[in-house]
C-alpha cells in the first residue's frame, strides 16, 4: 500500500496537486484525521509492509450521517478528489462519496484478489509469496519426517491465494471455496499416493473452505495418517512487499493522480494484460472474479 | 541437521574413518536401511533444511527385542561407532546402545533447545529467526490495523523459542511453561497498554503453555478486543538453516567425528561459552535447561 | 527451471509422454548424457534454485557436425521430441534441430527478460527480487549514513531487471542500454537532489550501460560525494523461485508438453496478458523486446 | 542497533532515566542535533535495519576544539551520561569525552566483529547471514553452470565475516587478512578440487585480503576457469537484524543503563559465554580480537 501512496503523491505533485494523506480509512475521514503528503513523507517507505496512513473500520460510516460528516470534513480540509486503497467495500464507500460530490477514484488493494476489473490486486503477490515461503519450510521437515501437512490460508470467499499458492507450492490437494473437493476425495487421494509411495503430503486449506484444523482432523479419520495443521494467519498479510507488487502499486497510484487530475471519478483503476486500465466502479463492484478452471487443473494435474 | 552431517563425513575422511548414513533413525538402524556418504554425497547439502538422511520415530526399538536387532544390524553392516544426531530420547537411546556394546556419542539437534550440557542446540537458532520473521509480519498488519494477535510457537515442554523470539521480536506478552502467566495477568498488560494509547499487541505462547486459540479467545472475552490467532506449527522446523546454527553444526560434527576416532564413547558435544565441549551422556540426559530468570525479566521489561 | 522440468514431466505423462532429461543443454545432447524423469524424480524439486538438469555452453553444437551429432544420439536414445529450455541463442539451436527432423517447442527461461513474444521470461521475477531485496538493504544503511549507492545489475542487452528492480527499489537513477542516460544527467540530478536536502541517493546500473565501479568513479569526480558500489553478479541468477515464477514455469512446462503430444513443433510458448500463447520461433528468434517508456517514465517519475 | 536504542530507552525509563538521542553521532553532539526519546518513539523500531538516529563521521570532534564544543553541548543539554553504539574509533572517542568529565559507556556494534572483549558486536550475525543468503543463491547457480564463484566481503582488517561466512556457506577457500593465503595456493587447490571431479567452487574474499576482481583476475589467469565475481558491499550493513542479534543489542542496551544508572562511567559492556560483562575502556581499546585457529582449521578441513 505504502507504494501507492508514495506514487500518488509524487506523480500528483508533478500534476500540480497537493496532495494530505487521511489516517485510518474512513473513520479517520470523519474524525478529520489527517497528515501532510510531501515528497519527503513518503520517501523510504516503498518497502515497508503494511502502511502509514493505517486503516480501520468504521461501522459510522456506514450510516447516512457519517457520510454526511465524512463529506463535511472533506469540505472544511479543502479535500478536491480521495484516491481511496482497498477492496469491494472500500469502493462501495467510494461511490456514496461520489453521489454526495466528492470525486473519488479507487486503487484496488487487497491480498484477497478478489475484485474485478484488474488481473490482480496490491498485495497478492506478497501474501502468495510468503504462503509459499512457508510451504517450503514445512515440506523441508516433511521430507525428513513422513506426514501429511494441513496448511490454513487467508480467503474468506475466495481461494486465489489457496490457488496460486497451492500450485506454486506443489501442495497435493487445494481446498478452495469456489470449486469444494470433499475431504473425502482429498483422503482418497492422499491414500493412493501412500501406496504409490508417496510418503508426505500437503493440503493448502483457504479459510473459505473449512477450518485447518477441522479438515486436519477429518484426515486424520479417516486415514489414520500423522496429521499437523499451521494456520498462517495474519503473517500472510505483512511483509516487505516484492518487487512486483510494489510495481503494480507504482502504476496504479500514479494513474489514480491522473485521473482526479484531468478532473474524472467513478473510476477504478486496475492492470489488465499488463497494461493499465480504468474501470467504471459499476462494472467492478460486486461483480466476481473467478479462479480459471485452467489453473485448478493444472494444480492437480502437476500434483501427482 | 545436514551440516552436521556433512561435517562427520568430511572429518570423519580426514581422520581415516569410512562413514555410512542410517536413514530414519533407530528404525532404519533395526532395518538396515544404510547409503554410503562420501565427501561428495554431502556436497551442496549445507544450506538444505531438514535432513538427507530422514527422521522416523521407532516404537519397536524402545524394546529389548529392537535394540538386539539394531545391534545385529550394526554388526552386520560394519559400524564400529555411531553418532547420533537429536533430542532427549535420542540420547536415551544412544545409551542404551553403548550399554550393548556400541560406541556412541551424541550431538544435540533439537529445534527447542531444551538440552542441558549445550548453551544451544542445532536448530534453534534457525527455528528463532523464523518465528521472529513471523512476528514481523504481523507487526507490519499489527501497526497498520488497531489489534491483539497471539502467536503459538512450538515448545512442548520448553519455553526457548517462545521467550527468545518474543524478545527478539518486541511481544508484548510471553506465555511459557516454566514461569506461568495467568491469562488474567496478560488481559491486565493489555488494558492497560491500551489505556496508555497502545493499539496493538503481539502474545507470543509456546505450545506448553496452552493453545493459541484458547488463549485468543480468552483474552477476546476478557478484554473485548479484537483478536486474531496464527499458529505456526511446522515451518518452524524447515528452512535454510541459519549461519549460526551452520557452524555450531559444523563444529559439533567434526568433534563428534574425533570422539569417535580416538576410541571413545558415551559422550555428547556441546558448545559453552563459544567453545566445544564433551559431556557425558550421564550429566545430559534427563537434566532441565533453565530458562535464566534474567531473560524473562528483559523481555517484560523491555516490553513496556 | 525445475519448476518447468517438473511440469513437463508431470503433464506430459499425463498426455502419455514417456519423459527422459538430458543434461548439459546442446552439449548433453551430443554427448548423449541423459537421466530418466518419472514423476518422483521431480518431486521435492519445484523450490530449488537452479536447474537439475545443468546447463552448458557448446562451441560444438554451432557447427554442423555437433548437430548432427546431436541428431544420431537423438534418435538413438529415441527422442522423438525435445523441449528447449533457454533464452534465444537456445532457441536458434532448437530451430537448427527443427530442420533436422527433431519436433522441438521453447520455453523462455532466462532471467534477461529479453525473448519477444511473451511478456515475462521464466526467472526474471525471481533475479528482480533478489535486487530489490539488497536495494532494501542498502536503502537501510543509505538512510542511516549519507552516502551515494551504485548497484550494478545483470543485463548486458537489456535493461529489464535494472528498471523494474530500479522501479520497485525506489532508485534515484537507472542507467540501461535502451535509454542510455549520460554520467553527467545523473550527477546533475544528484547534486539537485543533493540541494533539496536528499542526503543519500541509489543508483542502479545494468552491465550494458556501463560498469558498477567505473559510474560510481564518474560520479565520485564529478560530485565529490562518498559513493559505494556493489555488484550482485551471479547471486541473481539463484535462490528458491518466486511464487510467480514457478507458476509461469508449471503453465509453460505444460503447455510445452501439450504441443509435443499432438504433434506440432516449431514453437515457443509464452505467457501474454495472462493467457498461456504459443508463437512461431520466427517471430520470436532475434526479435527485440523494448522496455515501454511508460515504466521509464514512471520510474524517473517517481524517484524525484 | 535500533535494538540497542530501544533497550537504553526503555530499561532506562524503569530505572528512572530520562533518555534522549544525538543523531549523527559525535558530529550530532556538537552541534546539538537531538530529539527526545520516549517509550513511544522505540516502538516497532526493533526490526528495522539501520538507526533512527543515524551516523557520520566527524573529524571535527577528533580535534580538542571539536571535543571541547560537544562538552559544552552536553552541558547544555543537560546530558548526565552518554551511551555510545559503535567500535574502536567511536571508543576512542568516548574515551576523550570520560576525560573531559561526561561519563559514557560503550556498546560494541559493528558488523565487523573486530572488538575485543566481547564475543560478539551487535550486526555481526545479521551480516554474516546476508552472505550465506548471498553464497546460497550463487551456490545454486554454480551447480547449474560449472564455474569458479568469487565473492568479496567487508572486512578490512579483519576476516571475521570472510571466515564465518565462508565456513557457514561450505566456500572452497577463504582469503583473510589475519591468515593471508597465496592465490597460488589457492588457484593448486582448485585444480585439484577439479582434477577429483569438483567442477564448481566458491572463493571467499575478505576486502583487506584483496579485491573480489583482482583475486578472481588471477585465478583466471591461473587455471583458465571461468570465473564470475560478486561485490556484496553494503548489502552487508542493512537488513532486518537477526533474532540473535536484537537479543544481544537489548541484553547490552539494557545493561549500559544500568551502568549509567548506578553512577558508573568507562565501560564497554559485552557478551562472553552467553553473560553480559563489563570492560574497561582500556581493556578493550586497540585490543585485537584473533580469529580462533580452530575456526580456521575447520573452514579448510570441510571445504575438501
């Protein structure tokens, strides 16, 4: 995230904006929270995890009348345009603004990937990344001890990053909201890889698709096999950023400054074909964003 | 465990031993599973996680009837002295070996750390940065977002990893077996670090201190927090092992190796005070490893 | 690479494709050094560095008598057709084995970043982050001591890891051989930098523009400011893949496959806009993929 | 060395200290360049590479008029007593400061580990495993390609990092200034480790041993091997600090407090056989720290 503020602020000074940075999301909106945006306020911070305007939820601004403060603030700040950074509900909120007449434009940044509209988000790179990072420290020990690994990983309604993990991982079964595989088939398989042989192996559980520990235990049943279970949990949402997305970020912060510049909202803007594009809010929010059944495919295909 | 390995072999050659691997432990060494290991078999390995020779528990050689068939095999194959890379029971084993005639001797590779007669253990180290790395990633959500996380670490009976990584990575509380912390006491921290202005918390536990789930959801109803659970399991045990733990391992190989060489037995090797020791198995086995009062009083304190 | 080994092996046995390696690139092949590769010679092997199956150069292959050479151990050893791993000199030997008779398909690996005709090479997201990552490292010293950093990085016709590694990294400067940026622009810069306060700057150079040490000469000479260089060199070439990576390689190693087992040759696969794509080695085979001067832009942009 | 500043701050606080930090080291003493340092301002500080306060050099306070002006600032400052986070020179500075009346403790951080009495200086870990990352990366692609890998290190009078690392990393030969070893001797060793089938190998280069291009120039020449470089440079002196690293700045931090606290002055505090000590000055100034020959021996007889 912090690589789209930097690039906000540094290609929107050269549109000649001006640009304050406002703190914890929404609520921060309403409360008035906010802090300068120089060029030298977001010099270093490319590379740190997380970012230094924070976030937080605001179930405030939900209402009618935390809407209403939030433009209120807006107004006494002298607040022309808000690039806001997040997911579906965060454009959802974007698009009140817009109605009540704060241009707004949206920079799609989520580990989940779960928005349309944009090949992929900020963030899911380094969540997918550090995912994997983990698959090959517990695999180390799996091909040193003889056991079957439940990994548990973030996507509450999506399995991209079970998906994209999972295959790069080489993880024998993936569990993923969008396409569910009942354990029994997972245990199936675990069952004739042990007598092909196989003497370890790894599920990739997304949170969508069952507790890690409750899958863990099921095949542990069912197969009586030595099961250990790593819930991942909020590590997958830290971290340097790698390089990619902190390219991604770079792009898309720097088109959002144009496009409030040359005076346009409504818009979301997102990669595609690698390539940047801007999207109508309409066209994104709400709308899903499927795993290709290709990718499932080879995952399984490759895991053998 | 690799680099250990690596250094009995190499060693080993330069004193004039010829040096075979047992795979999978006692197992391996009641079934005589064996590969020879040459300078070259241990080339390119120093920097693998895990071990090439595999780990196994054996329930038949804890009984008479194993240890006989292990020291046929032993006999059959040649081996004229063993060493064993492990744990407590590791060690417990090993003697009983000697006890039936096999020389022996024991380098400590236990990711816990909880092996009296070695200021450290192989492993640990590696497994510490890895936790640390864990909570700095958290850190990064934990600034960003306004939250407790609670981090299980591995620690059955030990709390070494848990308070170590703790204070390398600023927890704010530390839950280990040898000085129980009452919940009640961790909710007290946290409230009034809250009431001081501080909005997120990290709890590290080891294993033997309870589940990091349980603890999470006592402290969500104690303090109404919001709470959030990783548990780490495995990949504590993977991954390239550090520097530190490369040399110890390096060192403790190669004096291993001598023992050997010059007819003696029963001892294990350790490091104290940066030096290569030899203990025997006598003064190791079933001894505590105390965490020092003054660690722990570090860790709280710098933990304001 | 192993990645896409692994998935050629996989995938293709799926297609009912007997699998064989052969070693040392053109060398092996005329050398006739190959290994069989079932599917558990691939496990375990989609987190290494590097490439199982070792590369070479092959002064005999460019002649006419390497290849055919090359073709009577082909058909002894009864391959009926071969996937070329490689960048585009591999490529040019892969169409030479065409003409001879062999149904031959490409896979773009190399961390250049420099084949037309797919929009990422396999490799080039990895070596990108290992640059970022000692960028990062640097920047931690630059910020605590006043200093000016030069990077040399790999590309001695291509720019791609310079500028996207630069980019991501937040580089003061980036010198590449498509764009070539005077000494002196980059002093003046500095020095302009220098009076707005900036007391530490990076400068990121691809071999093609010019040596690590001799830039950071010019730059000493001409700004009298401290400059320290570093040259990765072959520690980009290495490492576990990034997740990216080795997801483009499973897709690509498929694919490869794919194309073998109905028959068809004469292609290189690739990945445009997310879509695996199969081109034409001619269209593919010393054409010139140029950095968009949007990303030189952005960079340049930026890194104000 | 954020570590360290934390653990003065913080364990400062509870004895009743109040702390404040000079930035830029002497040169920030003389010309009163401070900023306060409470709890707050050392939080998430601890896995930062670096220093909040950041460094430089002053000539000027090598003068009596330059020592004479940071007395007075001090005075003026109201500061009591000073920590000072650094190595031989920036001891001997703070004995001179002693001299003048302002009691100052030393806490030995330098990544070259060249400080006698203490074990170990706070960065040294961390730098050492930045170059086993580095030899890691390179190892992987010199099993790949057959090749002679030489890779320079800091150290300019002192082979610290060259030794550890480069036994850490399994390197064939390690060129240190304390044991100067011929390139001759080095390049016999090559040819033999060749001759027995060896057909890559790592050469380590400690800065005060050579430059990484000349050393590797001369092999070249040599054996006719294809050799490859790499200058790690400052790469070395960032990163996030290792877990064993921020244990040590916040054992050693925590304990020049103390000293301070209880009135005492002329100490540098270290690490011997895992217990905080405490030195004189005297004891430890222009002292060298050898390397153990043991080390040595180990490093040669492993790298067969």
């Amino acid at each position: 995230m912090n690589a789209a503020i930097r690039a906000v602020v540094r290609w929107g000074q050269q549109l000649g904006l001006e640009v304050i940075g406002v703190r914890h999301g929404f609520a921060g909106l309403i409360s008035g929270e906010h802090v300068p945006l120089t060029l030298r306020d977001v010099g270093d911070i490319i590379h740190r995890g997380g970012t230094i305007l924070q976030t937080a939820r605001s179930d405030r601004f939900l209402t009618p009348e935390g809407q209403a403060e939030a433009m209120a603030t807006a107004r006494r700040l002298g607040i022309e345009g808000l690039v806001v950074i997040g997911g579906d509900g965060s454009f959802r909120g974007a698009k009140r603004l817009i109605e009540l007449g704060l241009p707004t434009v949206g920079v799609p940044g989520t580990i989940d990937n779960d928005i349309a509209g944009t090949d992929v988000t900020i963030g899911f790179d380094t969540a997918v990344n550090t995912v994997v990072d983990a698959i090959n420290k517990i695999r180390d020990t799996a091909t040193s001890h003889d056991r079957t690994f439940v990994i548990e990983v973030m996507g509450r309604h999506s399995g991209w990053i079970a998906i994209v993990a999972g295959l790069a991982g080489g993880a024998e079964s993936i569990l993923i909201p969008e396409h569910p595989l009942p354990v029994e088939e997972v245990c199936e398989r675990l069952k004739r890889g042990f007598a092909r042989g196989k003497r370890h192996s790894l599920v990739v559980v997304a949170e969508g698709a069952g507790s890690g520990f409750e899958v863990g235990e099921q095949i542990k049943q069912r197969t009586g096999f030595d099961v250990r279970v790593t819930v991942l949990g909020h590590v997958q949402r830290g971290g340097a950023p790698t390089a990619s997305d902190r390219v991604l970020a770079s792009q898309l912060g720097a088109r959002a400054a144009e496009i409030l510049a040359r005076g346009e909202s409504g818009k979301m803007v997102g990669i595609e074909h690698g390539t940047v594009v801007e999207r109508d809010f309409d066209d994104v929010i709400g709308k899903p964003k499927p795993i290709p059944l290709e990718l499932v495919r080879l995952a399984e295909g490759l895991a053998v």
